[in-house]
C-alpha cells in the first residue's frame, strides 16, 4: 500500500491517502488533522481525540467534534 500526502497549492497536507482513501479518525470520522495519532490499540486518531484520551484517559464524545479547526493566535 502505497502513502502519498494531498497538497492543496502549498498549504499543509491535512489529509493522507492509502489506496484511495483518505485517512479517517477511529474516533470521531473527521478527515483534517493537523497531526494524526495512534490510540493505545493502535487505530489511527485525529489529534483532538488523542489530546482528550490523554487527559481525561477517555474517547472524546462525538458531540464535542467541531467543523472548523481553531487555530492559536501567537
């Protein structure tokens, strides 16, 4: 299976292709990421589901997914 990352005209990839897919969170379903991540089974999460298992040692619930990703101001 071959991996290659999607390019938007320069941008960051926010999504990666394997066999004609886009990579999906286990977790949420989402398909932009700023940073893909395993879980401790090894199922690939997008970086909001990872952050939250972290803390809380728990899946995000499905109702905190939002569309837009909020970036920080610095």
């Amino acid at each position: 299976a071959t991996t290659t990352n999607a390019s938007s005209g320069g941008g960051k990839s926010t999504a990666r292709w394997v066999e004609g897919a886009p990579t999906q969170c286990f977790n949420c379903q989402t398909t932009t990421t700023p940073l893909w991540r395993r879980d401790e089974n090894g199922n690939t999460i997008c970086n909001a589901c990872g952050l939250y298992y972290k803390l809380h040692n728990m899946h995000r619930p499905i109702s905190m997914k939002r569309n837009v990703i909020k970036r920080r101001k610095r």
